[in-house]
C-alpha cells in the first residue's frame, strides 16, 4: 500500500521534492516501477474520464428535468431572461 501512495504522491505531484527525487532515481533504477507509474496514470486518467462523463449525464438530466417539464417553466423563464438579449 505504501508503494501506491508513493505513486499516487508522485504522480500527482504531491510528494515533497525530495521524496520525489529519490522516487525519480528509484525509477530509473526500477524498470518494473516505471511501468507500475505508467499504468497508475492511465487508471487515473480513466477514473478522471469516468468522473467527467458521470458529471456530465447528471447536469443534462438536471437540464432535460428543468427545461421539459411544465412545473419548472417559472425557473426556465428566469434562466431564459438571464442568459437572453441584454
């Protein structure tokens, strides 16, 4: 567990500089390492994705609810008004 959060401190730069230099050199002389810092920043990349498109299918349920439904056309009006001609 230790080694993950060396990694995840590292990659995402959290770690203090020198713990991170010395990350740098076992890297270098750890080629298994590297390749566990490389698939680390893919999964993050992957949940940072996961986490974008989840965020992005609420906000547009929210919308579709806000802006299709008769109950909320107060609310709309008002969203309408804001963001219409000044």
């Amino acid at each position: 567990m230790n080694e993950i959060k060396a990694i995840d401190d590292f990659v995402l730069k959290l770690a203090p500089p020198d713990e991170a230099l010395l990350f740098e050199a076992k890297l270098i002389i750890n080629p298994a390492m590297h390749e566990q810092v490389m698939w680390h920043r893919q999964t993050l990349g992957l949940v940072k994705q996961y986490g974008r498109n989840k965020l992005k299918a609420e906000i547009e349920a929210v919308h579709k609810k806000l802006f299709s439904q008769p109950e909320h056309e107060g609310f709309r009006l008002k969203i309408m008004r804001f963001f219409g001609k000044r």
